[in-house]
C-alpha cells in the first residue's frame, strides 16, 4: 500500500517535471487548467460530522477545502434548504416527533417509491424543530455522538457562513450546490432556480469567474439555468441509468465523444462516480483510467469525480486497512492514483486528507 501510494506520488512529480522541462514555464499538472484540482467537501467534512450541518461546513473550511457542497432542496414555503434528499428521516430525527408521525407518506420521486417524510410537506419554521444525525452510524459511530445537536440549515445559512469566514481571514470560499430532484419540484409548483441564482447573486456569487458552480443530475434544469447565469454549470451522471427528464437517454450515452460535446453546449463541467474514472477488477482493486478525462477535456469539460471516502467499506481492495468496513484505510493513496488521471476536482466526505495530497 505504501509503495503504491509513492509510486503515484512519483508519477505526478515526473508528470510536473516533465512540463516543467518542456519550456512551459511553471510546472504543470494534467488537468484542464495545469492547476492542481479542487477539493469539494462532500455535504461538509461528513466523514467527522453529521452531513449538510453547518458544523460539516465549517469544519470543511477549516481543514482547507476549496468548496462545500450543500444539496439543495425546498420546504412546503419555498425556502432552500441543505439535505441531501427531500426525504429526511436518515438524516433527522423527524421519526421521532409524534407531532409529525401523520405527515409520513409514499411518493413517486423520479420514477421510484419512496415512503417517508419530505420537507416539502413542511414549513421552514417546522423543520427548524427537528435535528441532524448521522446517515451511517454502523461506519461513523464517532458521529453518532453529535446526534440532535445541529439544525437543517438554509442555503441563506451555509452562505452568511462563507461570508463570516471571508470577512474574518480574507479567504474566499467557493459554494457547489447541487439542485436535487429539480424536475420533481417544478412539478408541485417549487422550481430552484429563480431562488438559487437570487441568493448566490446576493452573496456575489454570479459569474463564471466565482467560486461557484451548479451541479445536477438532470439535463433541463442545467439547460435553464445556462440560459440565465453566467455561472459554470456540471453536469452529473451516474454508472447506470440516465437523467430522470430525458425519456431512452442514459448516462452512458452520455459520455462517448458526442455526448460529451452536447454536455459542453450547456455545461462547463462533468461529474461522474469514480468508477467511470478508474474501474475496478474482480478483486476489488483499481485498474487502469478508461479515456473519460481526457475525452471531456478534449471537449472542453473539467471533471469531479464524486466521493472519495477514508472507510475500508468505500476504498478499493488495494487501499483497504483491513477486513472492519469502518476501518480507516488509504484514501490519499487512493486519490494519488486519480490526480496523475487527470481529474480537475475531488469529492470527498474527508477533506483534510484530500487537501494533504492534492495541495503537495
């Protein structure tokens, strides 16, 4: 494991060196922009912290990540709020209020059945009452015991920290919000963009020069949104399936060389899982890159391969600790093999070890 991790760490040098030599001028890593990539803080630092807390985002701010990413979706009043589903009891205590116990239902989302409670049947002022916990206990019991201390916050929330953090160090933060299940809302009358693009241009956020960009997993509501703002846009896809708003397109369609130009048309970046960046064998352990990178960088896409996590459960066969799925095994080692790929950015639900290893 340690000789993979220098064995990567060498590549990257050698790559640097490489550009460096060739008359370039300052070395050069292989992303689009010859800049090391970004670290995206998954839902906050929500390998320490219940996620989409802003107790996850600060202490993403702190250990060094270049974004957080909130998942945005609405109340029953039309306020942005940050979970990463608008079904919420894995992640709040909402099962436990008997006052709310009439609001659980069954609703089709996106073409699948989901029984629970959603915080569009709830005003702002309702879900303020309940409280986070964390979504994998059995692998983050560390977490468990921040359990009922955080409320949801609103996007308005996750900004004004961002704005605090600039104001006392100077620093600027960059904010990645992804619209979940925007068709969905549309449908019951709560579209996310008229408010979305309101309070990032509010907290100066709205350019293509900003720390900022708009990710989902839908193709209509990134076209809408590029129709609006200047902001850079990412396209989401997923290793099977496809965009629930294109009826017979999948995802894999979607990243040959063609669908990778219609993508650049409306978007400015892709976000696939992992796996479409580096597979892995029957064993576990990671193969060789496929082509992605350099496809979506020949049609002009910076890519955010989405998440790097440090337990055994997550990590390749090769990077794992051990047999405990809780275990802590090799994530820098892990994220080395993808930054000599080529990858613009990192997802991850730790981002203090992947800042230690793409800011080296």
């Amino acid at each position: 494991m340690i000789f993979t991790r220098l064995l990567c760490a060498f590549a990257i040098l050698l790559l640097a060196a490489c550009a460096g030599e060739s008359g370039q001028g300052a070395a050069k890593v292989p992303t689009l922009s010859g800049e090391p990539p970004i670290i995206i803080a998954h839902r906050g630092a929500s390998g320490e912290r219940p996620e989409h807390t802003l107790a996850a985002y600060q202490l993403a701010i702190e250990q060094g990540a270049d974004f957080i990413e909130p998942d945005l979706v609405l109340t029953k009043d039309d306020v942005l709020v940050a979970r990463h589903e608008n079904e919420i009891s894995g992640t709040t205590d909402v099962a436990d209020k008997p006052e709310f116990a009439d609001r659980k239902t069954t609703k089709i989302i996106d073409g699948q059945e989901i029984s629970g409670w959603f915080t569009e049947d709830f005003t702002l002022a309702e879900l303020k009452t309940l409280r986070a916990k964390e979504r994998l206990p059995d692998l983050r019991a560390a977490n468990t015991q921040y359990d009922g201390r955080y409320e949801i916050p609103t996007f308005a929330e996750v900004l004004d920290l961002l704005k605090a953090h600039e104001a006392n160090t100077g620093q600027r933060i960059g904010v990645y919000p992804e619209t979940k299940h925007p068709g969905y809302f549309a449908s019951i009358g709560l579209a996310h963009e008229e408010p979305l693009l309101k309070l990032l241009a509010q907290y100066g956020f709205e350019d293509g020069d900003d720390p900022v960009f708009i990710q989902s997993f839908e193709v209509g509501n990134l076209k809408v949104l590029n129709a609006k703002t200047e902001i850079r846009l990412v396209q989401l896809v997923a290793s099977e399936g496809g965009p629930p708003d294109v009826d017979g397109q999948t995802y894999a369609s979607m990243i040959t060389p063609d669908g990778l130009k219609e993508i650049a048309t409306y978007a400015d970046g892709l976000g696939p899982p992992k796996e479409m960046v580096i597979g892995r064998n029957a064993l576990g352990q990671l193969t060789e890159p496929t082509r992605l990178v350099q496809a979506a960088h020949k049609a002009g896409l910076v890519v955010h391969p989405w998440t790097f996590r440090r337990e055994n459960y997550f990590l390749p066969t090769d990077f794992k600790s051990g047999i405990d799925p809780a275990g802590t095994g090799d994530l820098e080692g892990e994220i080395l093999r993808f930054i000599a790929a080529g990858v613009d950015g990192i997802f991850s639900d730790n981002p203090a070890q992947a800042v230690s290893v793409a800011k080296r």
